[in-house]
C-alpha cells in the first residue's frame, strides 16, 4: 500500500517538474519582451504612418483625433491639466473667398488659454483687427501658423466655410 502512495506522489512531482521546466523558458522570454517594449513607447512616431492634410503635410489635429499621438499637457506634471473649450469662431471675409473659421477645439487640446488670451488676442469675438497682411507679418494666426502650425499656403484650412 505505502509502496503505491509512494510511486504516485513520485509520478506526480515528475509531471510537475516537467511542466516547471517547458513553461519557465517562455515566462522568461514573455518578462524579456515586455521590459524590451516598453522604452518603445516613449519613442518618436515615424511621421509616415500620420494622417497627412490637403497639402501632404502631417495632419496633428487629425493624429490626435485617431489616438495616435498624445501630447503631454505641460513639460511640469505638477502644472495643472489645460481646460479645452468646444468653440468656433468665424471671421467674415469680404468676397467671394470662403470665411475664416477658427475652432478653440483643437487649438485648446494643444495649448492653454494664456497662449492667445490676452496678448495674441483680446478674448471678444471681433474685438481683434486681423487682416492676411498682419498674418503674414507674424502677427495673430501668423504667431504660430507657418512657424510651428501648418503654413500659411494651405489657404483652405482656414478659409473652410465657403459663402453659400
Ligand atoms: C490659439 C489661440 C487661442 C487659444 C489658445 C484660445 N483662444 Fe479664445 N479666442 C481666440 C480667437 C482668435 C478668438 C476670436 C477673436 C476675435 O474674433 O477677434 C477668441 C475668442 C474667445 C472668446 C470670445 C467669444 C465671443 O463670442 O466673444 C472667449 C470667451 C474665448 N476665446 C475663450 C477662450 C478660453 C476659455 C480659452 C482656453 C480654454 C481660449 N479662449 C483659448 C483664440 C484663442
Ligand atoms: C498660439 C499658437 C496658434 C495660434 C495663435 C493659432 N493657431 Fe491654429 N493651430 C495651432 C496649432 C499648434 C495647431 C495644430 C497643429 C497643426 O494643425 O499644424 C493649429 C491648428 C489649426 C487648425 C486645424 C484644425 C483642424 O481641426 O484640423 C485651424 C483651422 C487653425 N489652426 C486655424 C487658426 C486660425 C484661423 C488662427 C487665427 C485666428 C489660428 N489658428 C491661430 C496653433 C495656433
Ligand atoms: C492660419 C489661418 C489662415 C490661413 C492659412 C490663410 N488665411 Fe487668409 N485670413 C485669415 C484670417 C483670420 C483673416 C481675417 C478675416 C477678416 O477679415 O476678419 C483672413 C483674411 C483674408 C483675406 C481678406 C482680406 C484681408 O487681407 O484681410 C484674404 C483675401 C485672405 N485671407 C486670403 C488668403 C489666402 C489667399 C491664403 C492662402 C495663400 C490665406 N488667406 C491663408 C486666416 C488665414
């Protein structure tokens, strides 16, 4: 009868040393991979796989729409988190070109209200005499389009609200 017990309990440590042996190698392996991995994600994206906009620039509003990119909201994580605000502006152009439509939506997943408010802009719809030549000359829209936002040559935009 001991002899019985005593070859069973023998069987099974050898069924489960075996197993022990064949699943230690791909535990280590799968641990391997993921410490391996995760430095990855802290890596730059290649710019290939963003959306690209009308004029085969990187489209970032779109990359940020699609989770592909996540901007921190301050370099200083003890820095509050940026509100955003869901409102358009539309600036009337004379003519037949289309409208101006400035959305704070986007604008406001990237920067805070103190980037604009007041000094690039008073916080009143209208308030502000923004004309293409100021632009142009780097002032208003011109701060930051065509210097870390897209160029100034991609009229349609910010002109995408056609007259009719
Ligand atoms: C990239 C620049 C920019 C940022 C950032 C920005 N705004 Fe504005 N804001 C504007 C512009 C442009 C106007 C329109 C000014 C004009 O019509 O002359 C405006 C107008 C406004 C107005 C006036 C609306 C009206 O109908 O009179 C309010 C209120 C406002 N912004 C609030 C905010 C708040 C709150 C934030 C932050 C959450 C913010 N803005 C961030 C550019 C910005
Ligand atoms: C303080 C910087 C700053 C100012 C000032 C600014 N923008 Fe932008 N804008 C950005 C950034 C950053 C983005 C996102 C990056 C990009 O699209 O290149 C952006 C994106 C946009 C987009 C794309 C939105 C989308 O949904 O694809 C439009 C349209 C736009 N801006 C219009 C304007 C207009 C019109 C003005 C002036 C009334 C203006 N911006 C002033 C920084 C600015
Ligand atoms: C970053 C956004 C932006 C881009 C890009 C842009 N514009 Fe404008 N544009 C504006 C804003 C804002 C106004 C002011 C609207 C108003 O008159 O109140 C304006 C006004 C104008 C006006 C009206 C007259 C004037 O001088 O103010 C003309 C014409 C014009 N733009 C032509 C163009 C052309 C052509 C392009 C492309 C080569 C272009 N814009 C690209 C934002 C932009």
């Amino acid at each position: 009868m001991a002899k019985w017990i005593s070859r069973t309990l023998f069987l099974a440590s050898f069924l489960f040393c075996s197993l022990l042996v064949s699943y230690l190698p791909t535990a280590y392996t799968q641990q391997k991979m993921q410490q391996e991995s995760a430095p990855r994600q802290e890596q730059a994206i290649p710019l290939q796989i963003l959306p690209k906009d009308n004029a085969g620039n990187v489209d970032w509003v779109k990359s940020l729409r699609q989770g592909l990119i996540k901007p921190k909201d301050s370099l200083d994580p003890s820095k509050p988190i940026t509100p955003v605000i869901d409102l358009d502006i539309v600036f009337k152009v004379k003519g037949d070109l289309p409208d101006v439509v400035y959305p704070h939506y986007p604008h406001t997943q990237w920067l805070s209200c103190s980037n604009c408010h007041p000094k690039i802009f008073i916080m009143q719809a209208g308030a502000n005499k923004v004309t293409m030549k100021k632009i142009e000359e780097g002032q208003f829209c011109g701060r930051c389009h065509g210097v870390v936002a897209f160029p100034l040559s991609n009229c349609t935009r910010c002109h995408s609200k056609p007259k009719r």
